[in-house]
C-alpha cells in the first residue's frame, strides 16, 4: 500500500507541474462550469417556476440532486476523463505492453497515471449548490456527513462503468461514441429519479444507475432513504468494481500487443 501511495504522489505532483503551465485554462473551465451549472439551473427552473414540483421533491430537495450531478461531473473530469480515454490510444499505438511490464497493477497505473485540475470548479459549484440547499433544508453536519458514503459508492459506481467501457477498446479500438453515450445517459442524473416515468425509472435504475449516482446520495443526505437502499447503493459498487477488475483481467486475454 505504501508503495501505491509513493507512485500516486508521484503521478499526481507531475501531472498538476504539467497542467499548471498553462493556467488561463482553469478560468477557462470555471467559466465553462460556471455556464453549464447555470443551464441546468436554469432548465430545473423551468420545472418549479409554475408552482410544480417533482413527486415529493421540494426546489431545494431538487437542487441537492443537482449539485451531486454537478460534483461527480467534477470527478469525472478531474480523475476519469484524462486517464481513461487513454485507454484507446495505448491500445492503438501500443504502448499499453510497456503499461503491462510495469512491477504494479496496470489497472491503478491506467486509472491513476494523471489528473487534470480543470474539473475542480465543478467539485466547487456542486458543493456549494448542495451547501446551499442544506441550509435552506436545515440539514446538520452529520447528515453531511452520512451522506458522504453514498456518495463516494456513487463515484466508485461511475468509474467502474467508465473503466469497463474502456477495456473494450482491446476488442473495438474507436469507442469514443460509445463514452459519449454514456455520458448522454449519465445527464439524466440531474434531476431526481422520481421525475421520470416508471418505464424510465427501472431503466435507470437496474440497467444504467443514474439512481445510485444521485437520487440515493441525496435521499440519504436527506434522511428519505432507508437502510435497503443505502446498503444496496454499498454492494452495488462493490460489485461492480470487483466486475471491473475481473472484466480487464479477462480483456487481457485477448490483447496481443504491439508486437504481435
């Protein structure tokens, strides 16, 4: 374990050396969050204007379940996008066999190699969305804090799937589309479960989780949800981060590298 926590201080103080050179592009990203935060305000807005609101889902309930939405898409820009979508190009021009040889997991090295600091204005708007609303709600720091472990599941979720998407590049080699799906089904996750039909809300959540990225996290911040949920949102990512781990292993089966 010490010796991942070296390699990780390693990888991420290059990568954050690397990316600071360039440092009008933070204030790039945080005008582009700042952009696509108010969009989605402003299309929730729409909703509630009139005096309608989703099943039992208040303004503030709603904006909660947004700024998650807003917090993951932090995550996934900071950590997913600029080590995953990587995997193509070392599975194309072949450097994924120096990957291999590497004496560590090649799953961490793939997952971890870099960061990209232009996603943590969304980390920073979806926090403060979610304070926000909290304060409106009076929802106390131990509700905070209870509502950490749903989401942090919520992340794991998000990368499992994302990483899984991934290691089918050894099979197909172009599968930029097919992330972009993903990514278009994810959107989704900006408004409550409960403001789809109930075709959608099963889609949703036993065939691609949005519901375990956002509405459990929020429902548990809230005190809405009970202990089945919390505990399936927990095995849930579990197990889908096992099946990622067990997915590359066997995707590696079929890789014949560079060379062959």
């Amino acid at each position: 374990m010490d010796r991942y926590l070296k390699v990780l201080k390693l990888f991420w103080g290059s990568a954050l050396e690397a990316e600071l050179e360039y440092r009008l592009n933070f204030l790039v990203a945080a005008l582009s969050s700042l952009g696509s935060l108010g969009g989605s305000l402003f299309s929730l807005f729409l909703f509630y204007r009139t005096g309608y609101q989703f099943q039992d889902w208040s303004w503030e309930e709603a904006l909660i379940v947004l700024g998650i939405f807003t917090w993951l898409q932090g995550f996934a820009a900071t950590f997913l996008v600029p080590n995953l979508n990587k995997i193509v190009t070392q599975v194309q021009e072949g450097t994924l066999d120096f990957v291999l040889l590497k004496p560590i997991s090649s799953q961490f090295w793939l997952s971890t190699r870099t960061l990209s600091p232009w996603g943590i204005p969304d980390f920073l708007f979806g926090l403060g969305v979610i304070v926000y609303a909290g304060s409106r709600l009076g929802v106390g720091v131990e509700r905070y804090l209870f509502g950490l472990l749903p989401l942090v599941c919520g992340a794991i979720t998000l990368y499992s799937l994302w990483f899984m998407l991934g290691a089918t590049s050894i099979w197909f080699v172009k599968i930029y589309n097919v992330t972009e799906v993903l990514r278009g089904l994810l959107e989704a996750g900006r408004y409550p479960i409960a403001a789809y039909p109930a075709a959608y809300r099963i889609f949703f959540t036993f065939i691609v989780p949005v519901a375990f990225l956002t509405t459990v996290p929020a429902q548990t911040l809230l005190q809405r949800s009970g202990g089945f949920w919390l505990l399936g949102t927990m095995a849930f990512s579990v197990l889908l981060f096992l099946a990622s781990r067990l997915f590359w292993r066997f995707a590696l089966r079929f890789y014949t590298s560079a060379s062959s």
